[in-house]
C-alpha cells in the first residue's frame, strides 16, 4: 500500500501481469480437479445404483419363477382318470419292489447269522404261525378270536443255568416245575425239591403208538411217592394213542384208578402228540376226530373231580387240533425256542428237554407256569 501523491489516501495498487497469470493457472487446477472429482462421484452412485438395480431386477425374476413353478404345479394337479391310474400303479410297484428287497436283505441276514429258516422267515407273516410239518411249510392264520397270550419277551429272565423265569413289576411270578418218566431213572426227590422245583408232572402210563397196547410207567408209583414226600406238588399225563372213544375212555379210566390213592393237586394232562418219524396210530386221525378224543377226555377227568389239562406243541395246535373247540381248558405247551412266538394262551410252558437239576442224572424237562396250579 502506498499513499497517492494528490490527494494523499491510500489506494490499492494493481497486480502486476506475472501474478495475474499465475492466479489464472491456480483456477485452472481447482476447476479440473473439481471435474474430476465429480467425475469420479457420478461413476461411483452410477455403479452402486446399477448394482441395486440388478439385484431387485434378479429378485423380481426370481419372484416371478416362483409364482410360475407354483402355477404350473396348480396347473399339474388336476389329471385324467388314467394317468392317476398310472401313477397309483407305479407307485404300488415301487414300493413293492422296495418291500421285495427289503424283505430278501432280512432273508438274508437270518439264513447268514445261521438262523433256521422257518424263525427266518415268521416276522414277515405277522398275521399267521409259521410252521414246518412233513418236510414242508404251512402259513396257519391266527385266529384273534381265541385267548392270546400277553407274555413279552422282555418279562423274561435268563439264568446263568439256562432256566427261565417270567417277572412282572421286577419280580417272579413263574414257578419252576419238571416232568419226569422213566426215562430219568431213580431221582433224590429230596434234592430235587432242594433245588427250587415246586412241582413235577408225573407220567402215569401210555399206549403204545404201534401195537396200541396199554403200559404203566414203571417208575410212576416211584416218582409219585418220592415226589409228594418231598414236598412237591404233583400233577400227572398220559401218553395217548387213542384212535376211538372206547380206547380213550379206556386210557382216562386207567388214569383216574392210578391216582385215586394220591394227593394230586395240580392238572391231570391229556399228552396229544404227533409220532414222528414214524407212522404212529394217532397220526392218520383227522383235525375234528382227535379234537374229540381229547374233548372227552377233558370232560371225563373234569367230571371226576379233578382238573383237566392239555399238552401239545406247535404243530398240533396250528395243525392239529381245532382249538375253538378246547377253548375252555388249560393247556400246556412245548416249546423250545426263548421267545412268545406262539400267539394262544397257556398256562405252562416247557421250554427244554434237556436241562439239569440235581437229584436226576441226565437231562429232564423244564416248565414254568405264570399262575398257579393249585388251591392255595
């Protein structure tokens, strides 16, 4: 600043050309970088809205692919009586093919763990007993009008010996019993009754399956008395090979005239078996004619007095004997695999023929029974 000579006020002198230029350059600089920043700020909103408009684009194609795919599956719904057909008949053959295979991998796997094949193959009869008799498989239907059984296998206790016992909330309700013959030879009956057995099934006699003749068990009176002496309660079976009334009433009479001079508080038993092997009198009998046989025999037991009962396996019942029939007795039933495949009540159940008890040498026959079989 400098002071003008005329009138002496400041005054403000003017840039000199190098400044002016110099300032121009400077603006110059600031506008282009300017520019190019806003360059560079369009560029970037032009991107970020090109991205979001591609992606509501991409969700409204989506959107729309949906609602044409659920159209179309609306529109699939409706088919002609035919092709419901078809499909229903597919499907059937599908799932029967998928049945099939699933049925021969169980197949299969039993045969391969070296399970029999009748125990193979029951679980897929479920409605029917599976049961091999003369070489040859039968598919028995279960008739559910009859008693059933509601024993469960998780009820069943497996001794380290190989016995049985059945439990009911954790504790034992089955009782352990034998039968015996003379095929046991002498028995310490008193260590037999040591043992836990707390009934025995006494056989009284037979007839003989080819000449039909009537025997007494030679150890009958042995075992009876030696039994009951020791405390345990007896019950006995006959053998029968009756073919007619008069030979049945024959086989009962006998029977009651054996144990007239006992205390036999538990069942008197009709032993109904089939001869194998062999061709056994009683075997040519018809279903109706032997469950006959074994009626009047129950009913002349029960008349006089005593308590009827009626042993068979498997094969007679499923085969054999027509049940309905016999629905009123106690039966006993032979089997000796540890399961409840079959399906009808009993009330014992011998599960071996070869087990041990001390007091007989050799292998006796076991039972349980899940009640009692006698006045208590």
């Amino acid at each position: 600043m400098r002071k003008n000579r005329s009138d002496g006020r400041m005054t403000e002198d003017r840039p000199d050309r190098s400044r002016r230029k110099r300032n121009r350059k400077i603006n110059s600089i600031f506008v282009m970088f300017g520019c190019l920043l806003a360059l560079v700020l369009v560029t970037y909103l032009a991107g970020v809205l090109y991205m979001w408009i591609d992606a509501e684009f991409q969700n409204n194609a989506n959107d729309i692919a949906e609602a044409v795919a659920v159209s179309e599956q609306e529109e699939q719904t409706t088919y002609t009586q035919e092709e419901l057909d078809a499909a229903v008949a597919e499907a059937r053959e599908e799932a029967s093919r998928s049945g099939q295979e699933q049925i021969l991998a169980g197949i299969k796997a039993g045969l391969t763990a070296g399970e029999s094949t009748v125990k193979t193959l029951r679980p897929y009869y479920p409605d029917e007993m599976v049961v091999v008799s003369n070489g040859a498989f039968h598919f028995v239907p279960i008739n559910r009008e009859l008693k059933l059984n509601d024993y469960t296998e998780e009820s069943l206790n497996i001794l380290e010996t190989g016995e049985l016992q059945y439990l009911e909330n954790g504790q034992v309700v089955s009782r352990k019993g034998i039968d015996v013959s003379k095929h046991q030879g002498e028995i310490d009956w008193q260590q037999v009754a040591a043992d836990g057995v707390e009934y025995a099934f006494i056989r009284v006699g037979l007839r003989g399956y080819g000449t039909g003749k009537l025997v007494e068990d030679e150890y009958f009176e042995q075992n009876i008395t030696g039994a009951l002496g020791a405390g345990i309660k007896v019950g006995v079976y006959f053998y029968s090979q009756a073919v007619n009334e008069t030979e049945l009433l024959e086989e009962a009479n006998f029977v009651l005239e054996k144990i007239a001079p006992y205390r036999v508080e538990c069942p008197v038993v009709y032993d109904v078996e089939k001869v194998s092997g062999t061709e056994g009198r009683m075997n040519s009998l018809t279903v109706e004619e032997r469950t006959n046989l074994t009626l009047l025999f129950c009913q002349t037991i029960e008349n006089a007095g005593y308590k009827p009962m009626i042993y068979h396996n498997m094969e007679m019942g499923a085969l054999m004997l027509d049940l309905s029939a016999l629905e009123e007795y106690d039966k006993w039933f032979a089997y000796y695999n540890q399961d409840f495949y079959y399906p009808y009540q009993y009330e014992i159940w011998q599960y071996t023929d070869s087990g041990t008890v001390n007091g007989i040498e050799g292998p006796v026959d076991l039972n349980i029974s899940f009640g009692p079989l006698w006045e208590e």
